[in-house]
C-alpha cells in the first residue's frame, strides 16, 4: 500500500486517489496492464478511497450534499452526472446529458433534486429517476446560485441582466439590471440572503432579495493591475467569490490571479494575496477551524483558493501560506469535505484527486481509516509502466528484421516509432547480432586492460585526444627543434643565413604558440568533427611523400655543419619556408 505524500510547509498532504494512474497512456496498454496487475499483490492491497471515482476524460464540477453522504459531480466525454455515495464508498449511478455542465445547484439535502447549468444556454431539473424539466434562457450563461427563500434560480451569463427562475411557480420572473456587460459569478449568503453578482468590468454588485434593488457596488483595486481611466474600469473580472457563515467577511477571486478579503463594513480589503501564476482564480472557499485540529492563531480560518495550477491555503488574519498542492493536471474545481481534512479536486484527468490533510482537519466518518494508515503509506520506489515494453523506430525495425511486423498487434503504434515487447526485442536482436555478447566480453577486456595501463606512473603526455601528430608537430615548432644557429666562428655569410633561420624559427614558435593556446582553436584538439584525415586523398595529395622525404633531407643536412656548403644552406632555407606555409 503506496502514497504519494508532499510536505510542504511542513505540512504533510497525502495523495489518496489519482496518483500516478492519471497519467495519459495508450489504451492497449492500460488494458494490458490491468490483466497483469490483477496477479500482483501491492495491486490488489492498495487503497481506492471510491471505487471509480472519475470520469472517462475529464471532470469539470463537484460538490458535497448538505447531509455530507453523498459527492455529485459532473463530467466528460460523454457528458453525464455521477453520483458517489460515501456510506458505499463507490459510484451510485451516472445519467448522461446532451452537453456539457456549466455550473448546478444541489436542492435538497440528498441528491435527489438538483439544477444544471448546460452550456447550450439550457437549464435542466433533475429528480431522482430522470430528468424532470429542460428551459432555455436568452443568453449564454456562466453561474448560478439558488435562493431557497423566494425558489428563485438565479442565473448570470454574457448579459446585464441576472435571470430568475422560480420553481414553485414554474416560470421565469423579472429579472436583476446590472451595471455591467456580463455577470461572471452568482451568490447567495447563507447568512443575511444577500446577493452579489461580480461582473466582467471588476465591480461586485450587492442586491437585497426583499426589496430587488442594488444596495452597493464594490470596487475592489489592485496596484499596479487597475487605474481608472476616464471613469472607466478595467484590467481584470471578478471570476470566484464566495461568502463567510458569519455574513461579514467576503472574499472574491479576480482573473489576474489575485483574492481579496472583505469585510462588507468596509470599501477596502484588509487581506490581498497573489497567486503568483497570473491566472484567474477558480474557486475560492472560506475553511473554518475543524473540530480536533489545532491552530494558534486567533482567526483560525482558512482560505482555499485555486487556480489551474495550484491550490493554496493561507491564514485569513495573517496571509501566510499554511500548504499549497500543485496536481499534476489542471485543475477545473475543488471541493472541501465540511469538518475533515480531505479534499476532492476535479481537473482534466480521467480521476478525480483526492487529498487528505490531518494538519487541516480529521478524516471523516466514512474514511476514518485515513487516520491509521497515513503515517505507515507514504511513497516507495514504484516500477514504471513501460519497463515491459521497448519503443524502437523504424530503421532499428528494420536492422532487427521485424519490419515485416508493422501493422500487425505485436507492434503498437506510438509517435515516431513503436512499442514492442522487450522480450521480442532481446530475441531478435540476438538472432541478428550473434557475436553480441563476444564482442560485449571483448569489450569489457579491452577496458579492463586500458584501466591498468592507465593505473602504471609513467611520464604524462600532453597530448590531446584529437590531431595528436598536428599538436605534436606544433609542441616541436613551439620549441625551437626546427633548426639550430650556424656557429660563432662562420663567416659572414654562415652568421647573416643562421640569423634569418632563427628568426624564422621565431616567427614559427609564435604562430605554433598562439594555435596551441588562442581558445579559438581549442576545438581543433578537442572535437572530433575537426580530426585531420592523414589518410584521405586530399592529404596525401597535398603532402606527399617526397615532401616528407625532402624536409627529413633537410633536417640532416642543417644538422651536419661541416659538410654544409651555400646551397645546401639555401635548400634547407627554402625546405623550411615550405614546411612553414603547410603548418600555418
């Protein structure tokens, strides 16, 4: 039983469902890989949390009944509802639906009853058999909340107005004016009952359900992101909100990434914090302090604030960081358990992520084997999913002989290349290389013996690796071996020619010094793109072997100074002029 934990903060947070088994992979092989893992024992032992918690594709909505017994979520493709009962801990049923869930309500205490926000701009109801009754309303809409009060159905979309639809007597009633071109997010305080509606210019409007007017308009700022121009305002939407059970505070998530905290007595926020990913928050949640967990400070709240990226959790009073969770896919919706430490993240992965954090609050009554098996589970050394398997291309197929198998099931199709079994792979790799292993074991011999001749003392070269007879030739140059001077007791001529060799021998050293140490040309002893060939054509063209030959001539003659006559020195000179040209 494996998993994953990260403890950030020094705040352990355990991945209990969606780990690793998220990962986006190729059909055959998962179904594969079940088969095989029905016969491993860690398999059969591990912890699902639900049984099929997830949806084929992706996950786009989830939220808790008000009884806490049962999760119902929404999903893809196709596009249907599940419902989970946590007493089961597995899926109740699923309904599918002809397009995909903007936002719903829950109505009842249960699952029973339940409105759905359709991005085709239609409303569905649901009851506990079937869908009991489809409307449409006049505009796209974007959220939706729900006033038990007065059964009205409050829905804002790319309109002005926030359209009501009341339940009890089946028809749509008058709907809000706005001041703005679209209404983003729609709540209702379970407090006071008051509405707010943040719109796509910046602003939330507060409106009293008694009276049906607009009694505020908040005009939260942010430096450095909004400057009124012209009386006019922009740079970012209201995109989460959400109310405290104390109908005081009010905390709204913007689109550039940031949350502010409000307290309704007031125009400005006493709490702001940044996302740091600049993306538009998603959901934002108000946490109270769990029965059983400790905090010390005095506001023991917490806010849960998510974009596509990250799920952070910071203190309401002072705004530090209590634990931050980053899945690996993005994330479209978060859910927290009431009064637990557990939360449901629903993203585009064919599982919903479930997280447990016993710093944050208990397990709760129907996984209270959390508790036990936290501690004892964290992550081990896993083996990967494609260790049975080779990914090879076609021209390895090819040199392997199994390129005939190309369409066949035994190679799986994948990117650039293919998937074939690695014991096929050892197989005919052996057939077509029989003398592998003899030249592997002829290999290692030679390495060995290589390692323990480098393992004597010996006198140490500075030869490179690469154009080792070129550096050579340019360590003699640098050396002055190219020629020695005429003796102090020549003639004038001997001493005037010994004085132009040695100044040539002079000029060579430099040039031979500034190739062997310039960085510019430190590639050539160093890359093997840039080895010289002494075998090609084209050297041996130009460096034949009577050039070798004369300038061997040469060196013997300048080394014998009594047989030396004018000519020979004049010969020598012009033997020394050539062999300059070819090393420069």
């Amino acid at each position: 039983m494996v998993l994953e934990v990260t403890n950030t903060n020094n705040v352990k947070v355990y991945t209990v469902s969606g780990s690793s088994l998220t990962r986006k992979l190729p059909d055959w092989l998962v179904k594969r890989k079940r088969r095989e893992l029905q016969k491993d024992v860690e398999w059969t032992r591990r912890i699902e949390l639900i049984q099929d918690f997830g949806f084929p594709e992706a996950s786009l909505r989830l939220k808790v009944t008000p009884d806490g017994q049962f999760c119902m979520a929404t999903g893809v493709y196709k596009p249907q509802i599940r419902v989970f009962d946590f007493a089961n801990v597995a899926m109740k049923f699923d309904r599918h639906t002809d397009a995909e869930n903007v936002n719903f309500c829950v109505l009842s205490d249960d699952w029973t009853k339940s409105v759905h926000l359709q991005n085709d701009r239609s409303i569905e109801f649901h009851n506990e058999g079937q869908m009991h009754f489809r409307t449409r309303i006049p505009r796209f809409g974007r959220d939706l909340a729900y006033h038990s009060s007065s059964c009205d159905v409050l829905v804002g979309g790319a309109s002005s107005e926030v359209f009501r639809v009341n339940i009890d007597q089946g028809r749509f009633m008058t709907p809000l004016q706005t001041q703005s071109e679209g209404v983003n997010v729609v709540r209702v305080s379970q407090a006071h009952e008051l509405f707010a509606f943040g719109t796509q210019d910046g602003t939330v409007e507060f409106w009293d359900p008694r009276a049906r007017n607009r009694i505020g308009v908040l005009e939260p700022e942010i430096a450095g992101i909004v400057d009124p121009i012209n009386g006019t305002r922009g740079g970012f939407e209201i995109s989460a909100m959400d109310f405290r059970n104390d109908g005081l505070g009010v905390a709204v998530g913007t689109s550039s990434g940031h949350v502010l905290l409000y307290d309704l007595r007031q125009s400005r926020p006493w709490q702001t914090k940044d996302q740091q990913y600049g993306l538009p928050i998603k959901t934002v949640k108000w946490m109270e302090q769990a029965q059983g967990a400790y905090s010390p400070e005095v506001d023991s709240a917490k806010i849960m604030s998510a974009d596509a990226r990250i799920i952070k959790l910071w203190s309401v009073s002072t705004g530090k960081v209590f634990t931050s969770i980053e899945p690996t896919n993005d994330i479209n919706d978060v859910c927290h358990m009431p009064n637990s430490g557990l939360l449901f993240v629903a993203g585009e992965s064919a599982e919903i992520q479930s997280y447990f954090i016993p710093q944050l609050g208990p397990a709760p009554a129907w996984a209270h084997f959390l508790e036990n098996l936290t501690e004892e589970m964290e992550q081990k050394p896993q083996q990967t999913i494609y260790d049975d398997y080779k990914f090879v291309v076609r021209r390895e197929l090819e040199s392997l002989g199994l390129s005939h198998l190309i369409g066949s099931p035994v190679l799986k199709p994948y990117m650039h290349g293919f998937f074939v079994d690695l014991r096929l792979y050892e197989r005919a790799k052996a057939i077509a290389n029989p003398f592998a292993y003899d030249d592997y074991r002829m290999q290692r011999v030679q390495d060995k013996l290589q390692e323990a001749r480098e393992s004597r003392i010996r006198a140490t070269t500075k030869l490179p690796k690469v154009n080792r007879s070129l550096a050579m030739r340019l360590m003699q140059m640098q050396k002055g071996e190219k020629g020695r001077a005429p003796d102090s007791d020549s003639d004038d001529e001997q001493k005037r020619l010994g004085g132009r060799q040695r100044r040539k021998a002079q000029v060579q050293a430099a040039t031979a010094t500034a190739v062997l140490e310039d960085s510019r040309f430190k590639d050539i002893f160093n890359n093997p793109d840039f080895e010289v060939d002494e075998d090609a054509d084209e050297f041996k063209q130009l460096h034949t072997p009577f050039k070798k030959m004369k300038l061997q001539g040469a060196k013997a003659r300048a080394d014998d100074d009594s047989s030396e006559d004018d000519m020979g020195i004049r010969d020598a000179v012009d033997v020394d002029e050539s062999d300059t040209e070819f090393f420069a």
